[in-house]
C-alpha cells in the first residue's frame, strides 16, 4: 500500500512539475540542464532516494555506457552529473504525450532502432550535441532489463559512436533500480539501489565491446547477488 502511495505521489510531481519544467525548456533553451536537473534533485529530496555509489564519476568521459532497468537510472543521473547530458532513446519515447517533449525540448537524439538508415542520422545528431560539449548516454541493452541477475544483450549503436568518433567512455552499472521505482507497475517501494562507475577508458583495442559487455556483466552479477544476500539476512 505504501509502495502505491509513494508511486501515485511520484506520478502526481511528474504531472504536476514536468509540462512546467518543458514550457521552461522551450522558452529559456539555453538554461534546459538547470531546469532539467533541479526537477531531478527535487523529486530525489521530496522522496528520500538513497543510492550507494562505488567507484567515482569522470566528467572528462564523453559518453556513459550503462544498463538500464527504471526511470530511476535517467533521474538519477539528471540529478547528480555535473555535465549537460544528451540521452539517446528510442524514437517512440518522443511520441509518449508529455514526456515526449520532456525528450525534444532540451535535444535529446531519439533514433529508429529498426531503421539501418538511421545510423547516418544518429552520428550527425551525435556529431552536433558533442560540438555543443554535451555528453552523450546510452543504454546498449536497448531497452529495460527485468532486473534479474542476467543484462541483455548490448546492441551496436555504442560500439560504433565510440569507435566513429574516438570517445573516452565512463561504463556504469545500476542494481536494484527497478525494484526500488517500477514505473510501469506504479511500485515505489524506495528500497536502496547501488550504482558503480567503472573506470573511463578509450578503447585500443577491436574487442573493446565485447569485453565491456562481459565486465559489466560481471560487475552487475556481483552487485545483485550481494544485494539479494542482503535481503536474505
């Protein structure tokens, strides 16, 4: 019961702050990373977040690399990164009524994962957000994991942004995301999640990726083992 509480009550912000928060962006463009991460820092002081954080963020990396599971991983990361943040999502999100112009007001790169013509588009929208000393996010699973103990598996749009445009990447791994903010389910249980920020590199190697995939892989299993052991005890 709580838990739906504490959900309808972080809908209720979102409806409330959010159509606020787009007119701002549209009309003040140049200040979108203020307005974007004060909406974000309220919303983690109004519901007492509590993340733990293992290892230290890099601002000098130009694209984060990161599993995903909830809202909470974007939130999270509104709210706490110094940098002005490009996400890139897939197209639908920019038609979703509210939350679409969430992502089109302040730029975001929304790309047609089903469309091989879309590469082209997405390394020019690239190209211009990094010029603007933007840096860019992107989930390789694709979409939201279920958060078990198993990430998807990563696409290739990472691998070649990074190798196109010779990136220093910050990977990041989430655990418990989802079940402390399940958006979908309207679950709000506010349980503590872990983030862990592996250290930035440029690739130099053709097997990069791959061997990205698995250390994150690795890290996460980790994580939620220890945090299933946790609830355990």
């Amino acid at each position: 019961m709580i838990s739906k509480i504490r959900a309808y009550s972080a809908l209720l912000y979102i409806l409330l702050v959010m159509p606020f928060g787009i007119a701002l962006m549209y009309i003040f463009n140049a200040f979108h990373r203020i307005i974007r991460r004060s909406i974000a820092l309220v919303f983690f002081k109004l519901f007492r977040v509590k993340p733990y954080i293992q290892g230290n963020l890099d601002p000098s990396a130009q694209i984060l690399i990161m599993n995903h599971q909830s809202f909470m991983d974007v939130m999270y990361f509104e709210a706490v990164h110094p940098n002005n943040l490009c996400w890139i999502a897939k197209k639908e999100l920019g038609e979703a009524f509210l939350y679409g112009h969430a992502l089109k007001a302040p730029k975001m790169i929304l790309i047609n994962r089903e469309s091989k013509k879309e590469l082209v588009y997405l390394l020019k929208e690239a190209k211009d957000r990094l010029d603007s000393g933007r840096m860019l996010c992107i989930f390789p699973e694709g979409t939201r994991s279920k958060g078990g103990e198993q990430l998807l598996p990563f696409k290739s749009g990472a691998k070649v942004l990074v190798e196109h445009f010779k990136l220093k990447v910050q990977p990041v791994v989430f655990c418990g995301t989802r079940k402390s903010f399940n958006f979908e389910k309207l679950e709000f249980d506010n349980t503590p999640f872990s983030v862990q920020y592996l250290e930035s590199f440029i690739p130099e190697n053709a097997e990069w990726f791959e061997q990205l995939e698995m250390r994150m892989q690795e890290v996460y299993r980790a994580m939620y083992q220890r945090q299933n052991q946790c609830m355990v005890e």
